[in-house]
C-alpha cells in the first residue's frame, strides 16, 4: 500500500476513535525552521497561565484528554501538540530529520512563539521529558515558568531503558502484522494498571500513526542534558511510576540529580508509565498545586 494512502486511512482511523472526544477549542498549525508542520489544540481558559503538555513516542495531543477534561485544570490555558512523526503533523520520510534533538526542540520553539504563551509551563510525558531538555539546552528557562516530568527520558542509556529486544524489534519492522503487534506490545508494558477498552483503542489508533523513520531513528535521538538540566533554574518536577518498565525511575532520577541536585520528585505507587492516565486525579491536583505555585499570572 503507498505510504500516503496508509496514512490516509490511519489519520480516519484516530478520527472514528477520536470523534466522541470533546473538540480542541482551537486547532491550528505552525511551521519549525525546518519546514516540518507542526498541529497544535488548544483548550481551556484563553486568558488563563499556559501549560503546554508534551505527550511521548506513538502518541498524540490525545493522550492529555484526561487533563483537559479535569475541573481544576480549566483555569488555565492547556496547549497540546502532536510531536513531528506523530498523529496530525507532518512525519517526514529521513531519519535525519528525527535523530538530531535539537529539531524536536526548535518544534517546542516554533509552539510557544506561534501561541504567544507568556512563560508557559512544560508538561512532558517520555519522550516529551528529552524535548523540554533540549529546548532547556537550545534556549535556556527564562521564558518558562516551571517543568514537569512525567516518566521521563533523562538519557537513552540501557541503564536508564530497560530492554525490550522483541517488541522494539517489532516495532520497526516492515512487516504490517508484526509493526501493529509490537506496537500493541508497547502500549501493554506502558501501563501498571491497564486502562479500559477505548483509552487503549484510541492510544492504539495513535501509534499507528506514527512515521516508521521516527520509530527507527529515535533511539539514538542526541538529548543534550548536561547543558540542559545543568543550568535550569526554573522549578522543576520529576514524577515518575513506580512500576515502569519502560524507563527506570531510579536510575533516571538519579542521573538528572546528578545533574541538577534542586529537582523535586514523585513516586507514583500505583503506576507504570502513565501516571497521567493510571492515577489521573492524583496527577491533576498535583499538577494543578504546581501550577498554581509557579505559573505565570
């Protein structure tokens, strides 16, 4: 099937999942200096302190559903984006175009300059957790108000990601049948606690839409975190699940520490991957006193 059309069909299939979901506000695109185009959402309080929620590898800005509905969370103006290579923005076909971090990080640029968000504060899931320290490295903490963490990537070392041979080897193969197989397998060991039928469909909506050359080039994504983590001077907050087996908290907390020794920190008991999905409403009254302490007003 030409790869156009695949997309094609995928981008219908994570609209069925998507269409009983309540609507962005506002949907809209921006470019990156590399051309590459970028789909942004917003929702919540236009005039509210921004948040801007960075979701993880295979996923999309419907990851953050569960924020964007909390109660206690509608003061503020929530900003999510789907990360080149994933759910509606452009997936460019080089790897070149995946492997150097600072792109991922001129992205995240390109999203606070087009929304004019006046000291945001960062929200990254995974993956999401290496763009905000390439952004930190790029373009240091003076226009942020504070960051997030949530299970994130501090370094893509096997110290710090546990292995998983066949499922990441699924994942990039050509085959259709073993990509979806081991795609599903790696939403599987996501979660602690297993979400329920439909959260799982759409999440598994959104990782077939994600580019092949991403899945192949990510794990050797550069993530610059001396001259990131080092020097950051906002508040910033690492939580992470205790049960996750696809990064190790502690060795991962450890390291940013080693790092940055004015990190604050969260267990999440009942957690894998997702706290942000497993324990939602422990993660959005926290993420809400967060806010409340340290965002721009």
């Amino acid at each position: 099937m030409p790869l156009s059309l695949r997309h094609l069909l995928l981008a219908l299939m994570l609209a069925l999942v998507s269409a009983a979901l309540p609507a962005a506000e506002k949907n809209y695109s921006v470019r990156a200096p590399d051309g590459v185009r970028i789909a942004v959402q917003e929702s919540g309080n236009p005039a509210g302190p921004p948040i801007i929620f960075i979701h993880g590898l295979l996923g999309s800005h419907l990851n953050w559903i569960k924020q964007q509905q909390d109660p206690q969370l509608q003061r503020y103006r929530l900003i999510t984006f789907d990360l080149r290579g994933h759910g509606l923005s452009d997936k460019p076909q080089q790897e070149a175009a995946y492997r150097d971090g600072k792109r991922w990080a001129d992205d995240l640029a390109a999203v606070i300059d087009a929304t004019q968000a006046r000291r945001p504060l960062l929200v990254g899931w995974s993956l999401g957790g290496a763009v905000i320290t390439n952004y930190l490295a790029a373009y240091g903490d003076t226009n942020l108000s504070g960051a997030v963490y949530v299970d994130g990537v501090v370094e893509l070392t096997p110290a710090q990601i546990p292995a998983h041979p066949p499922v990441y080897s699924a994942m990039t193969d050509e085959r259709l049948a073993t990509h979806l197989d081991g795609e599903r397998a790696f939403l599987r060991l996501c979660f602690y606690q297993q979400p329920d039928r439909e959260t799982f469909e759409r999440l598994l909506a959104n990782a077939a839409l994600a580019a092949w050359p991403m899945q192949r080039a990510v794990p050797t994504m550069t993530i610059q975190l001396e001259q990131g983590l080092k020097n950051a001077r906002v508040p910033l907050l690492f939580i992470y699940g205790r049960h996750d087996a696809l990064v190790n908290p502690q060795a991962a907390l450890a390291r940013a520490r080693s790092v940055n020794p004015h990190i604050e920190s969260q267990i999440y008991d009942d957690s894998g991957h997702a706290p942000f999905i497993e324990e939602a409403p422990r993660f959005n009254r926290q993420l809400a006193a967060f806010a409340a302490r340290h965002s721009a007003q």
